[in-house]
C-alpha cells in the first residue's frame, strides 16, 4: 500500500475583489474574489508555509523533496534546497526543482509515489497576468504540499490505486522566459484537445483501478484551462455533485499549487465519510495525468493543521492599486532611502540553520538565545513556537517595498526573546500582549539574490 500520509494547503492573507479591476483597467474583474501574495511571499515561501503544515502532524520524515511551480524565484540554482534548508530536513534528504508548466506538480508527485520512502511534493505558484485580462482575474497564489509513502512510515490515509497519463504536443498556452503574462491561443483549440485529453486519461485510469465512473466519490480537476475543465468533468462520468469545487470563485486558479490544494480539499471533506471514498484527481497541462485514490481508516483520525475551507473563508482584502504595485506591474516611488546591500553567499551559508531554519541555542543555564551563540551546544528550535509582542513600533522611514514596517519585541513560548518584523498585519491591528507565530517570507530581493528570514504574524481565531 502506498499513498497520501499528510497534506498542506496553504491560501495567502489578502483577497482582491475581482470587481475592483475594471474600474482601474478599464476592462476584466468579474465576480468573486482571489488570493494575493503579499510583497514578501514568493513560490518557495508559499509552498514552505503548506509544508510545514503537512509536516505538523505527519508520521514520519520526508526522504526526499519535490518542488514544483511555474514562476520560480530562481534559475540556474535549485529552489527546492531553501524549501529544504526552512523546514530543517536531514542533509542525506535530496531535493529538486521541476518547474516550468502546472504538469511539472503532476510529474513531482508521479515521481513521488514511485519513489523509495516518504517523499514530500511541495508547490507553490504565483499566478496573475497584464492588468485586466483574463488571467489576472482567474489566477490566485497560495501553496500545497502532499507528503507521500507506503504503510511502513505511517497509516496511509488514502491509498493510490492507479495512475494513468495522456501525452500530446499542442501549442495552446505559452510564456517565453521573462516574460510577466502568458499568451494564448483561441479558447476553443485548448478546450477540444484537454477535452479528448482528459476523458481518455480518466477512463484507463478508473479502468486500471477496476472503479466504474459512477462509484468515484470526489473529482478534482486541474487546470488553467477553465472551459476544459468543466468540459472534461461533464463528460467523465462521474455524477455532477460528486465534483470537486475548484475554488475558482474565492481563491481563482493557483497553477502548479493546485492540484494538490484541489486533492487536500477533497480529503479533508471525505475525513467524515465512510472509508473506501474514491478520489480521483486530473491535471489538465501539455496532456492529462490522472490519479485515483481510495481513502483508508486513518483518515478519520488524522488532525489537520489548517483546513482548505477554512483559509478560503478567512482573509481580508487588498486594494488593487496594491497588488499592482507588489506584482511590479504599477511603478511607484521607491522609499528614499539606500537600497539594501547583495546579501552575502558566505554569511548565509555559515548561519543556515539561523537564517533558513531559525534554530536558535540553548545554554546550560536554561536560556534560549537567537541568533544562536556558539558557546550552547543545544538546538532550540523556533520556527513551530508562538510568542507574545511586549513593545513594538512603527517604522515610516525603514526600507521597505511595502511600508511602513512593523517591529516587535517578542517573548516565544519555552524562552527566547527576538526583536522580528510582523507582516500580514495593519499598523492599527497590533497591540501588546497579542500572539504571534514565525512565518518564513522574502525580506528583499538585492542584486537577483532573494534575501530569505523569518517574520512574525497574527494567530489568528480558527488557526490550527
């Protein structure tokens, strides 16, 4: 047996109101809303945030790491090892990169459930396009992870059953490298091709596993293709209501992080249901790449940190205006003061388990200190730990993409105390006394070097 043993997903704060567009662009919007990164996420802080969720109460260690996305931070240097480095895997724990297409998530998790041990498929996407158009409105960021083995690393929660590709070489979306949007062609090529597509991967998938359409309990499909989508649902078989919503009124398409949000919001609603669910989830990109699970006894019983739902529901909004400006499609004045210095390769290096892990130290004296002091021999770590803000301040003339920044002094529980940024927060939100917890985010970006740490944010009610 072999299968899911954990999830993630992971929405972002901030929401734009779909209907704010065309009063700016002149054109698009729509209903509905969408989630927006803030200036300090990126695909790898995304995906990090819905692996550290999957990992809270996952059985065991992944013993090797996925990362998919279509807008990587980096080129010529794997992502995949910063995701490594946050969540403080074991150094023996290889880690890879497959980027470029939403179909790379459906190869990473294909290659996950092939592999030996547990393996973690982490995503993470930002998905937008020029101001008004279509896929401004329907895209949506966030992050998923699915952490993957057989029954000896754990109690599998949904077992795989069967998989099956389609495979054809169509031009019906592309981006040349550098590029901020994609182009397409006409809408209803994508739709006849990813329709064909779709149902024949569906059909030798299901028969593989020996499931008549009729008995699938769930079907997630997922693609950037809305119109396929829907099409390829309608003609699967598999009775209407037994669809999976894919969250495109409220949280819109989040690329190569959707497959995996669509496959975590259908277990977490099959968790209340009978055992032996069939869920069957679909990846419509440059082919079809169909999954079929069956659900186990264990998933019952096992605990979700931060339920898909219960993101979507959550959130407030952010003006449009704003999210052009963090998505560098609205020029603004820079804050006048000097940029910040190209961190540096070496320093970064040195402290990693700081910068990347945020392992703080513990003395013999019982006191925890970050940075670490090299005169503790014990680890403390404090990405999981919450704190209490006692002083914080309001910076206006600090550097910052997104000012004015917010600085606390903060008391983590089990000991260490740590001035730290706050984010995801209004000025006139914080006070003293308030819970905060560690979140791993992009401080700067210098010199094309992305300056990663860690940063503080809200608990907020209905937060596992």
């Amino acid at each position: 047996m072999r299968g899911i043993l954990s999830w993630g997903g992971y929405l972002p704060h901030r929401r734009l109101d779909r209907r704010a567009i065309a009063g700016i662009a002149g054109k698009g919007g729509g209903g509905g809303t969408r989630t927006v990164a803030s200036y300090d996420e990126d695909a790898v802080t995304l995906g990090v945030a819905a692996a550290r969720l999957a990992l809270r109460h996952a059985p065991a260690a992944p013993a090797s790491l996925w990362f998919a996305t279509t807008d990587p931070p980096y080129l010529d240097k794997t992502n995949a090892t910063t995701v490594h480095a946050a969540l403080r895997l074991d150094r023996e724990t290889p880690a890879y990169d497959a980027v470029g297409s939403v179909r790379s998530a459906a190869g990473a998790l294909r290659a996950a459930l092939a592999s030996d041990g547990p393996a973690l498929v982490v995503a993470g996407d930002l998905r937008g396009g020029l101001p008004g158009g279509a896929d401004e409105a329907a895209g949506g960021d966030g992050g998923s992870a699915l952490l993957v083995g057989g029954a000896d690393a754990g109690p599998v929660l949904a077992e795989l059953c069967a998989v099956a590709s389609a495979t054809e070489e169509f031009t019906d979306r592309w981006r040349v490298p550098g590029e901020a949007a994609s182009r397409l062609w006409e809408e209803r090529f994508g739709e006849t091709r990813y329709t064909a597509l779709g149902v024949e991967a569906v059909k030798v998938a299901l028969g593989r596993a020996g499931v008549a359409a009729a008995e699938v309990g769930a079907l997630a499909v997922a693609g950037l293709h809305a119109r396929a989508s829907a099409a390829v649902a309608a003609r699967s078989g598999v009775p209407a209501e037994h669809v999976v919503d894919r969250l495109e009124g409220t949280v819109g398409v989040t690329g190569a992080a959707h497959p995996g949000l669509l496959l975590a919001s259908a277990l977490e609603d099959a968790a209340s249901a009978p055992a032996g669910r069939v869920i069957v989830l679909l990846v419509l990109s440059d082919g079809a790449d169909a999954f079929v699970f069956r659900t186990t006894g264990a998933l019952a019983a096992h605990h979700v940190a931060d339920a898909v739902a219960a993101q979507a529901a959550r959130g407030v909004s952010v003006d449009y205006g704003t999210y052009l400006a963090w998505r560098g499609m609205l020029p603004v004045e820079p804050p006048r003061r000097p940029e910040p210095a190209r961190p540096s390769s070496s320093a970064a290096a040195r402290n990693a388990a700081w910068k990347y892990g945020f392992t703080g130290s513990r003395g013999d004296d019982g006191v925890v200190r970050m940075p670490p002091s090299p005169l503790d021999a014990t680890p403390a770590l404090m990405a999981d730990a919450r704190g209490t803000i006692v002083t914080f301040t309001v910076d206006r003339l600090a550097y910052s993409p997104s000012p004015p920044v917010v600085f606390a002094v903060v008391d983590f529980d089990g000991g260490g105390r740590l001035p730290i940024e706050l984010t995801d927060v209004a000025p006139d939100d914080v006070a003293i006394g308030g819970r905060v917890e560690p979140v791993f985010r992009r401080l700067f970006t210098a010199d094309g070097i992305h300056n990663y740490f860690w940063k503080a944010r809200p608990v907020r009610d209905g937060e596992g």
